[in-house]
C-alpha cells in the first residue's frame, strides 16, 4: 500500500509532466530510446523559443515529428536542434 505523501508526489509529477507536454504513462517506458527523448524535448524547445530561426519545410517537420514519430523523424530533429545551437553560439 502506498502512503498519502507518495500518491501526492506522483500526481505532482504527472502533472509537471503533462504541463511539460509528456504523457506521464510512456514517459517512464524503458523501451523508450533517450534520443527519442531528446528529440521530443529539442522538438518542443525549438518550437517555443527558436521559432523566428525556423525556415517553413523546418517547422513542417517539427509538426510532423509531434503527430507521428518516426526513427527518421528523430534524427532529423536532433540534427536541426544541432543546426540552430551553431547558429545561436555563432551570433554571440
């Protein structure tokens, strides 16, 4: 049986997650791929604070990448979110 403070806690954290756009019920899957992860979390960064950075065909493959994750899809990011932290690091 789990105590009243550690059901707390998770629905605190499920909610955090959620808020942060993870589905608390797969986030903690190990069958998940960090650089699934990571390319979810680079996906959403660059939608939200890198956007005037983004070319159209980018921002189509960010959305794309949101609806249906694919391997593919993946790499793509990650080498996007790369692109742009060059960039950001070459204007300082």
């Amino acid at each position: 049986m789990q105590s009243y403070q550690t059901i707390k806690d998770m629905k605190l954290r499920d909610s955090w997650l959620k808020a942060n756009g993870y589905n608390p019920s797969t986030f903690f899957n190990p069958n998940l791929d960090a650089n699934f992860i990571r390319a979810q979390a680079a996906a959403r960064h660059l939608l939200a604070q890198h956007m005037h950075l983004l070319l159209k065909e980018h921002i189509t493959l960010l959305e794309a990448f949101n609806r249906k994750s694919t391997q593919r899809h993946m790499y793509q990011v990650l080498n996007l979110s790369k692109k742009i932290r060059r960039q950001l690091h070459r204007q300082k």
